[in-house]
C-alpha cells in the first residue's frame, strides 16, 4: 500500500478543501401557481409537474 513520502501542509489541505462546501438548491417558479419549487420535483403547494396534476390537494370537501 503507497504511503505519502511528505506531510501534506496546511496550506494545501486547506486550499484542497476550500470548495468544499454546501450550496443553496436552485428554485424555479411553477408555470402553474407561482410558487417556488425545487427544479425536476413536484410543485409542493398545487401538486403538478410539467403540466399534469400528480397530488391532488386536500381541500375540505363541503356537504
């Protein structure tokens, strides 16, 4: 098994790292209700993707 011949320094294990870090998802608007929404997901508040109605809504239902 190969073993490092010299310590790596800080300078370059921090330089290695430095992009190393979280990112904000990208949001898009649904062309349907406006609302932000993940890119490739279901919109969360009307339910539909690229157009066709996947969730139905729970909306209380009058008697």
């Amino acid at each position: 098994m190969a073993n490092p011949k010299y310590k790596t320094s800080h300078s370059k294990t921090r330089r290695r790292r430095a992009n190393i870090h979280l990112t904000m998802p990208s949001l898009t608007t649904c062309p349907n209700c406006k609302a932000p929404m993940l890119t490739h997901h279901i919109c969360p508040s009307c339910g539909k993707y690229r157009g066709k109605t996947i969730l139905k809504s729970e909306e209380p239902q009058e008697n």
